[in-house]
C-alpha cells in the first residue's frame, strides 16, 4: 500500500497574514482535527504529498505524541483510511513517509480549507491559531514529569529569546536602510509601530 501521492501540483500555496486567518475563518482559534492536511516532503529527490489528520495530541499541539489518520492507497486504487498513535511528528515524516529532507512538520504541512482543495495554507504561519483536543494512546490525559516540563521550558524559553532578538534585529537593520535613519531613530520608530500593531491585534483577538 501507498500513502504517497503526487496532487496539487498547480494549486497556490499561501503563507496566511494573520489578518488573511481572521477574514477567512471568523474565529481565533480553529480545530485543526477538523481538516485535511497535506504534508510534502522528497523521496530520493522526487516531491511527494501524503494527506493526513490530526486527531489528537498528548502534550500539545505539534509537540510529542499525536493520534492521526492517514489515507492508503491499494494497488487496486481503492483507498482505506487508518488511524493511530505516532510518538512525535518528525518520526511520522521521517519513519512513514520516509521524507528524506529535514524540513519541521510546521514547514512542510498544509491546511486544506476548503473541500475543491483549491487552496493551500502554510501550517506553519497559521500555528498560531490553531487547537487539538488533547487524549492518549489509553485515553487518559498524562502531563510532562514535572522536572522534564521545566527542563523543556528552560530550552524553549532560551531558544525563544535568540529567536526573538534575532528579528528585532532584522527589523532594526531594515528601518535604517530603508529609511536612513539612525538606529536610536528606528528602534523608537519599531517600537511605537509595534504597540499599535498589538494593539490592534488585541482588539480582533478579543472580539
């Protein structure tokens, strides 16, 4: 049986502003295990799709054990559907589909909002938004061991801040040479664009 497939070929794919996300699902926070994703990734340099939901998650959203469904395809060309438990998404990619680039699962997957497929959303610039119920594999919800929770926090929260600094100042450095000022001149310019922005985002968020 194969999960591989080779659709969408000419279907545009879109990275979503969220202003884009807000005018097209009316909500903050979307189910996604109530949509067809598309993940794509290379076998032995050729593009594959393999289409797939995301039931569940365990810890959360993206991160750890996941309950998905997945679409085979018989040589008979009949296709059944099998749902089951994977211990992360990266081992999905990787193991299953045996996807031979290094893409993250938030990179490479897409949303499928509509059911004529005629359009693709990058998971990854909509991640923010979107929810899963959470289980388990024996249906009881497990949270992290407490010192493995903070040790994974620690990491993020580091991987954050270079992260974040990072853009600011990337934003820094294009103020002042698209607007040829100083940088004293662009960070207080960043700033008060910034308040507003979030401000406005606070505003549609909280509607």
């Amino acid at each position: 049986m194969s999960i591989l497939t080779h659709p969408y070929v000419d279907v545009p794919i879109k990275n979503y502003t969220f202003e884009q996300f807000f005018e097209t699902f009316g909500c903050t926070k979307l189910d996604v295990s109530k949509f067809w994703l598309m993940n794509v990734g290379f076998v032995k340099g050729e593009r594959r799709f393999a289409h797939i939901i995301l039931r569940a998650c365990q810890i959360r959203p993206f991160f750890g054990p996941h309950l998905v469904s997945i679409f085979y395809s018989t040589e008979t060309e009949a296709q059944e559907m099998k749902t089951f438990w994977v211990h992360s998404l990266t081992y999905l990619r990787r193991n299953l589909f045996q996807f031979e680039d290094r893409l993250s699962f938030e990179r490479s997957t897409y949303l499928i909002p509509f059911p004529d497929g005629q359009l693709l959303i990058r998971l990854k610039s909509i991640r923010a938004f979107l929810i899963l119920p959470f289980s388990s594999p024996n249906g009881e919800i497990l949270p992290l061991p407490i010192q493995e929770k903070e040790e994974s926090e620690k990491q993020f929260t580091e991987k954050m801040k270079l992260l974040l600094n990072h853009h600011i100042q990337c934003m820094i450095s294009y103020l002042n040479r698209e607007m040829q000022c100083s940088s004293e001149q662009s960070i207080v310019f960043l700033e008060k664009y910034t308040q507003e922005y979030f401000y406005e985002l606070k505003n549609i968020i909280n509607k």
